[in-house]
C-alpha cells in the first residue's frame, strides 16, 4: 500500500506542524515509540546529543532494533563495490544498492535535523501522529521519523513533509 504524501500549500509554522500519521500497531508498541521520541524531543531541544550513540539503544527492544542496518566493514566494502559498478542513472533503481536506515544515522538525522520536535500522539486507537516545526526549507526531510515509526511496527499513512518520492525504513 503506497503512503499518502501531502505537499504543504504554505510554509509550516508554529501554528500548523508538519506531521507523519501512522497506524498504531499495538498500544505497546506506541508507547515504546512515545517514550523514545520523547526522550529525542528533550535531547534535540537542550542540545544534549553526544557522539555517543549507544546511550539511545535502551530505548530500543530486539524487535525495533532488526529493522535497522547493521553493517559489518565487508558489507559496507561489498556495498561500494556495488554502488561504484552501478551507472549513475540506475543507481537509485537498483534494489542491490538499497538499505534499510542505519541506527547511528537515524540518532544523527534527528539531531541535524533543521525542526524542532512537536508531540508523539495517538488521535484514535488506531492512528497516531508525530509532529513537527521546521526551521528552514529544506529541512533534512522526515526519513528518521518515518524509520523511527516503522521500528516499532507502525506503518506510515501520511507524510505532511511534502517531499517525493515517498522515503521509506527499507531504503530510499
């Protein structure tokens, strides 16, 4: 099933967030996802992110941990490899040269992320929302959310970021 994308019809603010909705797996399950976002929230507003990035993984159960990428040196050489024997103009086609988001990589597209962190939301039983508020156009895009949602078993309905093509935890 394709995740709706809508495009802002004017520059987001305080007064109206840019969001990703998402349908709840399981109330567990979000309020794992609640908890790690709002300890990102909380980091992000006080510049309190080190280049340590093991702190955030007690946030993360085995099961949100495997949906992330956890490349040893030989995959990351045999990936290279790939990615240097690819044209250009296939590269992005080519599903050999697609990973899923790495741990480390979400923690730091959170933190340089150019927004501030809104709310981890449940709107009904069955849908939540994350929120918002950009600083700058563009911003870094919505990807970490997007992957931060899914590893916790979510699956993303709406991107208000406006971006295409729609970016997903298992690769562009």
């Amino acid at each position: 099933m394709m995740t709706e994308r809508i495009a802002p019809s004017r520059r987001q603010n305080a007064m109206n967030p840019l969001a990703v909705e998402f349908e709840i797996a399981s109330s567990e399950r979000f309020e794992l996802l609640r908890c790690v976002f709002e300890a990102l929230r909380s980091a992000k507003a006080s510049d309190a992110f080190t280049d340590e990035h093991s702190g955030w993984l007690a946030y993360f159960d085995e099961a949100a941990r495997a949906t992330f990428w956890w490349p040893t040196e030989q995959d990351i050489e045999a990936w290279q490899r790939r990615w240097d024997a690819t044209p250009p103009h296939l590269r992005i086609h080519d599903p050999t040269l697609h990973t899923r988001w790495g741990f480390e990589s979400m923690i730091e597209a959170f933190r340089n992320g150019e927004y501030d962190l809104g709310a981890c939301e449940r709107l009904s039983e069955s849908t939540g929302r994350l929120t918002f508020f950009e600083h700058a156009f563009p911003f870094g895009g919505s990807g970490c959310m997007r992957a931060l949602i899914e590893a916790f078993g979510h699956r993303v309905t709406r991107d208000y970021d406006g971006s295409t093509p729609p970016p997903t935890a298992e690769g562009w």
